[in-house]
C-alpha cells in the first residue's frame, strides 16, 4: 500500500510539473506553437497570426482574390492578421483603432504601425518586415465603441 501511495504521489507531482503555468499575465506561453496565439482580456478575445509573404499570396490565389490589390512593398516578409471578438457576443468586433509593435528580445522596437479592418477577410491587417529569430507582437486595440484600450503581448519564433 505505502509503495502505490508512493508512487501515485510521484505521477501527481510529475503530471503537475509538467502542466505550463501562465500566471496572470494574459500571455501565452512562449511555448506555444503554430503561426497563431489568442488570448482573453476583459471581454474581448484577440487573435493574432502571423504567416510569410508567400503563404498569404498563396492562400488568396485559393481565395481567388485580386492579386493587383495585394500590393506590397519588397522588403515586407510577413503577413499580419489580429482578428477582436466580444466574448458575451461571440460577434467580431470591427470598429476599433489596432497598432501593433514588434519587439527584439532586448525589448527595442522592431517596427510599429497601424492596421486596417479588412471587410472582406474580417480582420485586421497589414505587411510587415520582420528579422529572422525570436520576437514579440504587442497589439493595442481601442474599440470604438467605448474607448477601451486592451494590450497584449505574444511571443512569435520568426522564420
């Protein structure tokens, strides 16, 4: 009996180690993998992709979309979408002013700019140049609505 008890002790203690803590910072763990990061911040769900040039020029040829009005500078290398939704609602929220900043490691300032509702594919976005390694999106979002500006923060591993 005392070397079962024993041993379910060691696999709880295990198990709960191995289980990622977030704390309260609203971030996601670093971590994480995949092109895409969600988190939720007083009411409102922000999602965040990033992708290459490149897949976003081949996932609107499959969308059949107007390459013309892809028009993007040649030092852009990334693809930026930050999709708000209201959590009571589930409904995705479009009136809001999004800037985003990309940080270094060192916490210097990549590039910052603002991002434009896209009607069509329902989010905010914009191109961007982004150096090769680790960095962090910082997106502030002010809805419209009532003023409200939510920040967060999500580390990306940029290829």
């Amino acid at each position: 009996m005392k070397k079962s008890l024993m041993i379910l002790t060691v696999l709880v203690t295990m198990l709960a180690i191995s289980i990622p803590y977030k704390g309260l910072t609203k971030e996601p763990l670093e971590e994480e993998k995949g092109s895409k990061k969600e988190v939720k911040s007083e009411g409102l769900q922000i999602a965040v992709d990033v992708m290459t040039v490149k897949e976003h020029q081949m996932m609107a040829r499959m969308m059949k979309m107007d390459m013309k009005m892809m028009k993007m500078d040649p030092k852009d290398t990334h693809f930026l979408s930050v999709t708000l939704t209201d959590e009571k609602t589930g409904k995705g929220v479009k009136e809001a002013m999004v800037q985003i900043s990309f940080l270094s490691q060192a916490g210097k300032e990549v590039e910052n700019k603002k991002i434009m509702f896209m009607p069509k594919m329902g989010h905010f976005g914009g191109d961007v140049a982004l150096p090769e390694g680790k960095i962090y999106v910082k997106v502030v979002a002010t809805t419209l609505k009532d003023a409200h500006k939510y920040t967060v923060t999500f580390p990306f591993a940029v290829q």
